[in-house]
C-alpha cells in the first residue's frame, strides 16, 4: 500500500469515529409538574432541549434549565430550545454560596417590617418548613426566619434531648449550637406546640456546581423545601 493511499484511509477513518462519538446533549431538569399530564413529566425528569414537550388544558411544567426555570401552562407543543434562554449563574451561586458561622451570628441578611421575604441561602434551615433538609456542614448549620419582628427562642428537641435557639429582634439567621450538631437522618423538632416543624437531615458529601445537577441531587435526596425553593429563586429565562 503506497503511503499517500494508507493516509486517505486513515483520515477516513478518523472521519468516521467522528461520525460515531453521540453528541453531548443539553438537557433540564422537571422541578414541579401539575395537571393531566403531570405522570409523563414526574420532578426529576430530564428532557433534552430540542425535545417536544406535549401539555393538555390544566397543565402546568416547571423545568430547570441553563441555570433558570422555565414554566409552560396550558395546551400546546414547547422545546425548550425555542423558549428564551436567560443564566442565572450569579443567583445560583449566591443561593447556594457557603456563609460563615460567624457572620451569620452577626446576622447578615435582615427583615424589614411590612415586606415579605424569602429564605435568600439553600443551606439557611427554614425553622417554618418541615420535610427532609439537605445540608453540607453539620458543624456549621444556621436557622433562618422571616418574621423579625420580636427576639423569639425555639426549642430544638429528638427523643429526649432538648436544646434551644434564640433570634434577637431584627435577625433573621441564629446558629445551630456547634456543641450538639443535627444528626443525619434524626428527626428534629423545632419550634412550640402546634407550631412546631419536623425536619430530618441529610448530610451531603458533595454539591454539584452547576443547578441541574442541584436539582438532581435534591431530588435524590427527598429535599423537596430546597427544590421549591431553588425553583422561585431562579424563577424566569
């Protein structure tokens, strides 16, 4: 075989391994799914951007996508290639970005009176909101609240162990007691009475940086608080 002849073939077979590699394809992640087609779009689905997505009258999808949500209502054909495409890298890390002890304790993020807030970290415990909680630093856990109003305690108790909590007036953010850190997979109560939440732990070994992969990891997890809020917070695009 002549050497010009054995490069022609060479390149051709080059040519083809190219042909043969799958290409990598953009996919979102479903994060709430309502209505009669709800069962072919369950939370945690993945669909590729230039999928048709099919929705009846009373549907309602949210799917997480290019670091923003996208929400699709009523009767129609979508992809979500042919939806505008907006990043929310710099909310995705600001939600998810790790505060200090310290400067949570100084109370970093503060209520004003008369304004409804929302919980501004995915790692700050809402003490209003039960359910599995997904969390990175057991050492390192702060609680948060909306309501700043007055300095309110909250007890804190699991079986027979008992610990509480204090928020000054203003704060909104007040530090797990480092001394007894939350146990995964322990159920904790917090709060008084009936208004008391129930919220069991889980510790996660790592946290994807991007929101899919978030997303993904909280669904795994049962952490359906943080997928909500994850959601609103990267709500548009």
């Amino acid at each position: 075989m002549s050497r010009a002849k054995g490069s022609i073939i060479a390149i051709a077979l080059g040519a083809a391994c190219l042909t043969l590699t799958p290409q990598i394809v953009e996919a979102g992640v479903v994060v709430s799914s309502s209505g009669p087609s709800a069962g072919s779009y369950p939370v945690g689905k993945e669909i590729g951007d230039n999928e048709r997505i099919t929705l009846r009258d009373g549907d309602t999808l949210t799917v997480l996508n290019n670091g923003g949500t996208r929400v699709f209502r009523g009767s129609g054909t979508y992809m979500l290639s042919q939806t505008s495409s907006s990043s929310r890298n710099r909310a995705f890390t600001s939600l998810t970005s790790q505060r200090s002890a310290s400067r949570a304790r100084t109370g970093a993020v503060r209520g004003v009176n008369g304004v409804e807030v929302s919980n501004p970290n995915l790692w700050y415990v809402d003490v209003a909101a039960a359910g599995t909680i997904c969390i990175t630093d057991p050492e390192n856990v702060r609680l948060w609240r909306g309501d700043t109003q007055a300095e309110s305690t909250y007890r804190i108790s699991s079986g027979d162990a008992e610990t509480s909590v204090t928020f000054p007036a203003g704060e909104m953010l007040a530090a797990w007691d480092i001394y007894n850190p939350p146990e995964a997979g322990k159920t904790y109560n917090i709060g008084l009475g009936s208004n008391a939440v129930a919220l069991t732990f889980v510790v996660l070994e790592e946290t994807p940086e991007d929101a899919e992969g978030m997303a993904n990891t909280l669904i795994a997890n049962g952490c359906m608080v943080q997928l909500e809020q994850m959601s609103n917070a990267l709500m548009g695009g």
